[in-house]
C-alpha cells in the first residue's frame, strides 16, 4: 500500500491552502467510495465526490496532493488554526446544496442558451437582426431544451470587438428583453453597464451576466438594488485588453483567488453570496492552454460556495488546441468541453448549441446511471 502523503515539514504559517473535489464521481457512485468513508454530495447536486485534491502555495512554491478524507483529517494537526479553518470553511462549502436561483435547481446541468443582438458577434449562429428574429431563436433554444435564455448587445469577441454606448446597448437590448419576458424560462442580461442591468431588471431580466463581475462603476448598487442573481465572471482587465495575453503563477488558484476577492465584494455591497454564480471566464485574459487548465480544475470554484457557470461553445481556444478554423468548426470540441464540466459538477452550460449539448449530457447522465445496473 503507497504512502499516505505528507505535507513538507518547512511549511510556514502563512501557506495558503485549496482544497478541490476530486474526483468527482456520479451520484449513483456514492455509496462505493474511497477507503470506506464513502463519497460527500457535490453542493447537493447530481454529483459527488471521493476524496481530494489539495493545492498548497507556500511563497514561490506550488504543491499538490490527492488526499482521502481521513488523510485530510489527519492533516489538521500539521496546520495551524487559520489553515484548519480554511479547509474546514471549503469542504463545508463544497457539499452544502445550492439554493434555487430565478427559478432554476442544481438537480441536473442547465442549459443557457446564447443570443446576441450585435452584427459583430464571433459567432454568426447567436446573432438576431431583429427582436422578432430574436424571439423566434429564443422560443426555439426553449424548444430544444433551454432553461434560462441570455442576451447581449455588445460583442466580446477576439481580435476587434468595439465597445458600444450604453445608449446604444440599451436600444438593442430592451426590446428584446421586454419580448422575452413572457417565456416560460428565465431571461439573463450580458452587459457590463449599471445602467444597463437597471433597465434591463426592469424589462424582466431576472438574471444579470456581467463579464466584468461587477466592477463597472455603479455595477455593485445597481446589482445590490436588484436584487436579481448575478453571474461574476472572472475577467481581470478591461475590455480592450480581454483578450491579450497574460501569465499565471497557477492559472487555477489565480482564478480562485480574484473570483473570491469580488465574492467579498459583493457581500461588502450588501449582495448575498446565495445569490451569486461564478464563471471562470474560459478565453478571456487567457490563452488556449490555460483555459485548458483552467478547465481541467474547474471543480475548485465549488469552493466557493456558489454554482459554477462555464461558456466554452465555439471559443477560439477549442481551435487553437483541437483543430477549427472558424467558430462554426468547433461543435464536437464544445460538446467535449460541455460533457467534461458537466462532469465536473458545473451546474450551467452556456451553449450555443442548445439540442446537441442536451443530447450530449443526457446520454452521459443514462451512462452514469448504468453504473448501478445489473443486467
């Protein structure tokens, strides 16, 4: 039997600590386990999980050890009380279910469906020219399978995006708002503007999506206001340098570590943490390998006590590591992306291609099923 690992005996008292599920299993798995404590639910959703990866940044150094429960309980008595406390605080919130949010349950991946009211979106298959083209492709994403429709009205994309006035954005994104209220699933509004989000909340977005998770002047009043669920996504530049490239110590615990600083934001603004959702903000201020990698530990953000958004589909990193010139190449990689955050636990899809990611996770949820089947 291998040894069970040692943290190194020079850790210092300042050693920051990260502790991710893993691995993550299907709920059906549960009652297997590791070394006979069993699994812990994963925020009370459709997955659990079977031991642990802990992270540790001491200084310069980075480490990193897959744990069983019982290995992480005897760890404690190497720690002092603010690491203990740390590692308590993430398991507590690693399990703890989510509540509802606009009217959606973790019991299963959500689908957001993508439609973008800009004639320069990266993606042509998202765009509307006009709110009855909109709500049209709206009705059909609801249709298909959608549980929560988003809409913007200025373009992210790689390599020329313009910013757009607020007056503008408004113009093209209230009406459409307005004509999707009546939908029978929630409307999310994508925009960076305080002003914006007011209206938007006003016209019937029930959920905001703020790729600057909140750090736009007046975007915490507005959104404390509201009172609506946000969605902080993690973005550190502004939007002319989204997309340039930048380096990471350990793009994981980077993201982690700036997505937990606006969570304390937010509840400093009034903003409870149960209301929030965090995205990882994959191709933004990343290149394609560490959007990977930020992928790959995903899992880590349930750490945070929130459900996890993750917007992969049709991004520009999928054909820098797999093949796909262009955004319309890029199914069968966002599908993969799709399939291994769910996976992952991820409770939201934001997906362009709503039928084929439902099919995608429902065939993968009949596997996962199988795994208690005697036949």
């Amino acid at each position: 039997m291998p040894a069970s690992p040692r943290l190194p005996e020079d850790l210092t008292p300042q050693a920051r600590l990260y502790v991710r599920p893993h691995p993550v299993v299907p709920d059906p798995a549960v009652e297997h386990g590791l070394d006979g404590m069993g699994c812990r639910s994963l925020a009370g959703g459709s997955h659990a999980f079977a031991g642990c990866e802990v992270l540790v940044r001491d200084g310069d150094r980075i480490m990193s050890y897959d744990v069983s429960f019982r290995e992480l309980d005897a760890w404690k008595d190497a720690l002092v009380p603010p690491q203990c406390l740390t590692v308590d605080s993430q398991l507590q919130r690693m399990s703890s279910a989510r509540p509802p949010l606009a009217g959606l349950h973790w019991d299963r991946p959500i689908l957001m469906g993508v439609i973008n009211m800009t004639p320069d979106s990266f993606y042509s298959g998202s765009q509307a020219s006009s709110v009855s083209a909109a709500r049209d492709a709206a009705l059909a994403m609801v249709e298909a399978g959608a549980d929560i429709v988003d809409v913007g009205g200025e373009s992210t994309r790689p390599g020329g995006a313009e910013p757009v006035s607020v007056e503008e954005e408004l113009s093209r994104v209230i009406p459409l708002v307005e004509a999707l209220a009546r939908l029978p699933v929630p409307v999310s509004l994508d925009t960076r503007h305080a002003e914006v989000m007011l209206q938007g909340v006003g016209a019937g977005a029930a959920v905001i999506n703020d790729i600057n998770a909140l750090n736009g002047e007046g975007c915490l009043e507005v959104a404390a206001k509201t009172g609506v669920p946000v969605i902080l996504m993690h973005c550190p530049a502004d939007f002319a340098a989204m997309h340039k490239p930048t380096s990471y110590d350990h793009v994981a615990l980077e993201v982690f570590d700036w997505l937990e600083q606006r969570l304390e934001a937010c509840e400093a603004a009034g903003i409870r943490r149960e209301s929030l959702i965090v995205d990882p903000g994959i191709g933004f201020v990343k290149q394609a390998p560490q959007s990977a990698a930020a992928l790959a530990r995903v899992s880590l953000l349930h750490s945070l006590g929130c459900p996890v958004l993750v917007g992969a589909s049709r991004k520009s990193f999928i054909g820098r590591l797999a093949g796909g010139d262009t955004a319309d190449d890029r199914l069968p990689g966002s599908l993969a992306a799709a399939l291994w955050a769910a996976g992952q636990g991820v409770q939201i899809l934001r997906v362009h291609d709503v039928a084929e990611t439902r099919q995608a996770i429902a065939l993968q949820s009949a596997i996962e099923s199988g795994l208690t089947e005697v036949y």
